[in-house]
C-alpha cells in the first residue's frame, strides 16, 4: 500500500555463435507501506541528490519506516595499488572514504545498512562499526547475519555472534539473518547441521524474544527444497523478513540461465502470501544490469535519457510494493550518489514498463550468454590464487563492449583482441588468471549461482590462449 506522493507527479556476439571450437558456448496489512518524508516526484535535476526526500518502506512488526535504499556493505573502498585487488576485495579497506560515503547516504535518508562476519575477508563489520558509531543509534538500523560456513559448532557460533555486536558497536542487531540457507551439495543437511540440530537457531529465537535482535530472518541461495521447508515452520519461526535475490533478469528468467535457480516471481510471491517483508540482494545483479551490451543501453536511453541505465533495475525492484528495502554495495560516491537520485523518491515504473524489463529487456540479455557471476566473492579466497570473480567480471564486460572477438576474418578482430587482452593483465595480475585453475572444485559448493567454475575458467584460459596465439 501506498502512502506517498511519489506517484505524481555494438553489437554483441552470443557465445551460441563465436568460438565454439573453444567450447564458450555454453497484501495485506504486513506488505511494507511506502512512504516519503517529501511530497513531489522526480530528481533534482542534477547529479546532487536532493537531502530530505529518501522513499520508505514501513516495517509491517515493528511500524518502523526502512529506506527503500538499503547499503551493502560486500564491496567497501580499498586502498591499494592493483585494480584487480579492488575487485577481488583484497586490499586494506579505505576507512577515511567508508566515513565519507556512510555519513552522506545517512545525511541524505539512508537507514539501513547490511554486512556480515564473511564479507570484505572479515573487516566489513568492524568498518561499519565505526563509521556508524559516529551517528546516533536512532539513524540507522544494522543488519548482519550467522556466516558460520564452515563451523557449525554451537558455541563457536554464538561467539560469532557476539563478536558481531562488538564489532558494530551495538548493543542489539536490527536486522539478523541466518546467512545464505540453500548453499552448497545438499542444502537441506546444511541447513540442518548449521542451525537446527545444533540448536542455534532456538538460541537466536530467544534472543529476539529478549531483544538483543529485533527482526530474525534468512538469505536464501539455490536449494528451492530448504526455502520451501523454512517458509512452511513461518508459525513456529515467525520470520520476521526474508533476503532474495530479485531483478528484472530473475524474475522469469533465473531457472532458464541456470537450471537449479529459482524464479524471483516465485519466491516473491510464496513471501507476499505470507505478509513477510522481502529484503533485495543483486537488485543490479553484481553491476552486470548496469554494464548491459550496448544495443540495450541504447534502447533503455532512448525510453529515459535523463537516468542511468542502473536506474532501471533499481525502480524495479523498488515498486514491488512487498519490498522493505533494496540493498546496493555502493563502493563509489558515484554508485551512492546515482542510487539516491533514483530512490529520493522513487519513481514507481508502470506496469507496462515492468512487462517491458521482465519480457523484452530480459529475455535480450539471456541471449547473450555472459558468465552468471554476480561478483559477490563467496568463491574466494582460491588456494591456488586464482581471482576468479576479477575473470569473470572482465570477460562479462567484453562480451558486452564487442571485444571478445569470434574470427581473425572480422574486421574488429585486432582491435578486439588487444582490448582483451590488454584489460585482462590489467584487471587480473599474471599469476591470478584462468590458466592458474586446477580444477580443485573447492569454490563451487559456495557459489549462490551455481556456476562450474572450473569449467568456465578452462574454458576462459583456453580462450585467452588461443588469442595469444592468434595475433592478427
């Protein structure tokens, strides 16, 4: 329900036609209420975003008003001397520009703000902490979440927990997740094994009934069987929220790019029947719905010449009317800045305009056949060093600049391959690159997109040799 004025006012080669010698082809009264602390609609009309005009949802237990804009803290600014060490998240975290970036998004209506022990090699929290301390405890809400992946001893998991508050400087947690439920060979004994049989789950419970956490939920990742599970104990768990993964490209399309994922207009729909506030991770799906292939940006431009191309994905995630808040790792002032101009306030899109992004926008970028990594790092670190979310990553962007080049008889062909090249030793230093893969398999139980890595970095490897071999 709405209670705002909001609603006033190139060409790219699929992998299905280059390279195929090489094997690359491969309702109620708990739906959030959204509300604005401003009337009006629109941007400012500059890249300033205006201050007192954030779009918020209302928490449906605790009547709480949420921003729509909700700040993730995986990819934080870091200082270092290689870009590839940004990307893979290594690196000594920039605190000076964490200060910055959290002190502008609270001063211009952001409030809630998720991390968790596992990110940014375990400094997210302790970074968020103190910069949030700087502010009083009434401006924001902090999420984090029970990463125990690989300990599932109960003692060892509530120091985790513990660790948590101490390290964001808080005495309670607003928002806590059992962190990533689904993952892994078998989901259902994970799920098991991590919170329900050592009883860590019945210890979160009764800290949410003591306070120490205001609003328990969960993340879900890949499994289909455990979200089903956990949704069908709601009476016994009373999940107070719950984190997807949903965008314009899952909604219909997620089980098409890989067939163990499930469709975001199925999980969103099993949260709504329930009246449970839904949470958004990868509402831009790790950057890659900002770095589309230049045919669609072009036609996106045309629709909306004023807005980026990333807008997009975040107004629609935003005018899901269940949605609490929509999480973006913002690790640039520009990011942050771009993500408050679309939400400060939101522009809800038309239902034409969402049939549009679901149907035709969509259905273009599966075509493309990019590598479905959304660049969360949950496969790192490599025992053997490979980068591999920087590899993919560079790959994804080539396939969408035209510069992952199909035959020696293109005319781009020169042009193409030096890009690539070039790009690739410059976003993946030498000894972190795909031919360094030994196919371990140890990073592919953690992968929430269930991508065969190994396989993918073989098959990039190769194709990077090939090119190396092959100069025009």
């Amino acid at each position: 329900m709405e209670t705002n004025d909001n609603n006033k006012k190139s060409k790219i080669f699929s992998r299905r036609t280059f390279l195929k010698g090489l094997g690359l082809t491969g309702a109620a009264t708990a739906v959030p209420a959204i509300v604005s602390c401003a009337s009006g609609g629109g941007d400012d009309g500059g890249n300033e975003p205006p201050k007192g005009k954030m779009t918020y949802r209302t928490n449906p237990k605790t009547g709480q008003k949420v921003s729509l804009l909700g700040y993730g803290m995986m990819r934080l600014p870091t200082l270092n001397s290689h870009p590839g060490e940004r990307q893979s998240g290594t690196g000594i975290i920039d605190q000076k520009m964490v200060q910055q970036e959290v002190d502008y998004a609270i001063e211009h209506g952001v409030n809630y703000f998720d991390t968790s022990p596992a990110y940014c090699q375990g400094k997210s929290e302790a970074a968020l902490g103190q910069a949030l301390s700087k502010h009083k405890r009434s401006d924001y809400y902090v999420a984090t979440k029970m990463s125990n992946f690989q300990d599932f001893d109960f003692d060892n998991s509530v120091k985790m927990f513990h660790d948590s508050l101490k390290y964001l400087k808080v005495d309670y947690i607003d928002y806590y997740l059992l962190h990533a439920v689904g993952m892994g060979a078998n989901g259902m004994a994970s799920l098991m094994a991590r919170f329900i049989d050592n009883g860590l789950l019945d210890y979160l419970l009764k800290q949410r009934d003591k306070g120490t956490i205001k609003n328990l939920g969960f993340s879900y990742h890949g499994d289909i069987k455990v979200f089903d599970y956990l949704l069908s104990m709601h009476d016994k768990y009373r999940w107070d929220f719950v984190q997807i993964e949903l965008n314009y490209l899952d909604w219909n399309h997620a089980h098409e790019i890989n067939e163990v994922n499930t469709n975001a207009s199925y999980l969103y729909a099993e949260l709504e029947k329930r009246h449970i506030p839904a949470v958004v991770m990868e509402p831009l799906l790790g950057g890659r719905l900002s770095n589309l292939p230049d045919k669609i940006v072009a036609e996106l431009k045309r629709r909306d010449p004023e807005h980026s191309v990333a807008s997009w994905a975040f107004r629609y995630a935003g005018s899901k009317p269940n949605v609490l808040t929509a999480l973006s790792g913002m690790t640039y002032m520009e990011h942050l800045k771009d993500n408050l101009l679309t939400y400060c306030p939101l522009k809800p899109l038309s239902q034409a305009e969402m049939t549009y992004l679901e149907e035709d926008i969509a259905k273009q970028i599966v075509n493309y056949k990019t590598v479905p990594c959304n660049d969360c790092k949950y496969c790192m670190p490599c025992p053997y060093g490979v980068d591999i979310p920087a590899i993919f990553v560079h790959y994804n962007k080539c396939l969408s600049a035209n510069q992952v080049p199909m035959s020696k008889q293109t005319d781009t062909y020169a042009a193409a391959r030096r890009a690539f090249l070039i790009g690739y030793d410059r976003s993946v230093p030498k000894l972190r690159q795909a031919d360094h893969c030994i196919g371990c398999g140890q990073c592919v139980p953690h992968c929430p997109q269930r991508i065969k890595i190994p396989q993918e970095l073989h098959r990039i490897g190769r194709y990077v040799e090939s090119l190396k071999q092959n100069p025009a």
